[in-house]
C-alpha cells in the first residue's frame, strides 16, 4: 500500500477497535459476516469499487453510491464503517478492498477472543497454512476461481470442518470464497499473524527436524520473548531435511542454527 492508503487503514482499524470496545459479541459477527459479503460483491464489481475508492469523485457521491448498492440491506454498524471507509482516501481500488477485509477479519477475530478461543484459532490457522504450503494441488483446487464456489468451499469442509472450531472454518471459508489470485497458504498465515496481534504477541516460526515437547515449546518462548521484548507465540513445523537444530524466523529476521546450514558452511570452508 502507498501511503494514502497506510494511513487510511490505520484510521479504520483504529475506529473499529472503538466498535469492537462497545459492541455486543453478536453486533460484531454480523458486521464481519456483513464486511465479508461486501468484499465478495467488490472483488466482483471493479467498475464499482473503482468509483467507490476515486479521490476524483465527490466524497458526497461516493456516500450516496454506498448508501444505493448496500442501504436497507445491511445493519446500521456496517453502513457507518463503509461510508467512514470511502470517505478516506485510497491509492487504489484494491486498497479500499484489502481494507475491508482486514476489518471483517479483525472483527471476527476480535469474537474468537472473547470466547475465550483466540489461541487456539491461531495455531488452527497456522496448521491449515503449512497444509496448504505443503500441497499446491490443493492450494490450486482451493484457490481455482474457475470451478464452482460451492465445490470449493464443499472440499475445504471436508477437509476442515471436524478438526478445527467453527470460527476458524468460517475464516477459512472467506479465504476460499473470495481467494482475489493470491497464494492461499500465504493469505492463511497472514490471518495466523493477525490473530496473534490481537493477543500482543510476535509470531515465531520454527522449523525444526524432529518434534519438540510441549517444556521444550515454553523454554523457547519464553527464550524469544526475552529477546524480542514482547510475548512470543511458538509454531512449529517439521523438516527431517534439517537433520538437528532449528531455524526460527520471527518477522524478517532469520535465526538458522539447523546442522544442515552448519554442514552446508563447513563443505563450503572445506571446498575454498
């Protein structure tokens, strides 16, 4: 995003987290549910959300052009959230888009933590992503705008519905529904992230080759929240490449202490 755009989203998101603050649990999965059917119609309608994000066209018509397509069919709540959202500046159609999904995300995730659920959506979010970066046939079946939504979402239940809780199915059903071309394991641990800042948290991910024990999983949080200077949350996936060791990436930072990086330097010193 340019920086119109940044700035707008850090006024939405700041405004919703006043929403989120007075709202009741159900006021709140009705504006995701709400946010998320707008975003289905925008990733459709590029002549509408073009209009609807121009900083050419007149704040008041943009006002009106929300007030004709989703008046009277979605709750006053969502109507205040989209007029505040074309009312701010956008360096592109697709910008006002992503914004919009990030609040119906925020908002669904902002449910999940006051069900007490919020830890448990993240690790569910975090596994269903490195599921689908370990199968591109699926990320393609998944993601493959071409075939029937319905099939889709059909094999994503299938896949899904009894191992994880509804609220992260229905995060996932969102992503499948509307995918936008983007890379769908990329999309899922990006909500991963998400719901680990809403529980103040960095995000580490580790690969490791053999699994860790649970003492294992807090020695190491606790390790990484020291160094970062905020609480860590730990996913770990498994690599039998590695051959020992971990690689830890938290943000864009890379901690690679596997045997297999060691070896690889020292064939390298070895060869020079």
């Amino acid at each position: 995003m340019q920086f119109a755009s940044r700035e707008s989203l850090a006024t939405a998101r700041g405004r919703l987290d006043e929403v989120i603050e007075q709202a009741s649990t159900a006021s709140l999965r009705t504006l995701s549910d709400e946010l998320f059917a707008v975003l289905g119609v925008l990733a459709r309608e590029r002549v509408l959300r073009r209009h609807l994000s121009d900083p050419a066209t007149p704040e008041a018509k943009r006002r009106r052009l929300v007030d004709t397509v989703f008046g009277g069919k979605v709750s006053e709540a969502t109507m205040d959230t989209l007029n505040a959202l074309v009312s701010s500046r956008w360096s592109a159609g697709r910008d006002l888009v992503d914004a919009i999904e990030e609040l119906a995300r925020q908002a669904a995730l902002a449910v999940a933590e006051r069900d007490g659920a919020i830890e448990d959506v993240e690790d569910e979010l975090f596994r269903f992503a490195r599921v689908l970066a370990a199968e591109p046939r699926l990320r393609e079946l998944l993601a493959d705008e071409l075939q029937p939504v319905d099939s889709r979402l059909a094999l994503l239940d299938e896949l899904a519905s009894d191992k994880v809780r509804p609220i992260t199915l229905e995060l996932l059903r969102q992503v499948v529904r509307v995918p936008r071309g983007r890379s769908l394991d990329a999309v899922v641990e990006r909500l991963a992230g998400l719901a680990a800042d809403r529980r103040g948290r960095s995000v580490a991910h580790v690969t490791a080759a053999a699994p860790l024990t649970a003492e294992q999983e807090r020695r190491l949080a606790e390790s990484l929240s020291t160094i970062y200077r905020r609480p860590v949350s730990v996913q770990v996936e498994l690599d039998p490449d590695l051959l020992g060791g971990l690689v830890i990436t938290v943000g864009g930072e890379v901690i690679d202490g596997s045997v297999a990086t060691r070896l690889a330097a020292a064939r390298q010193r070895l060869s020079g």
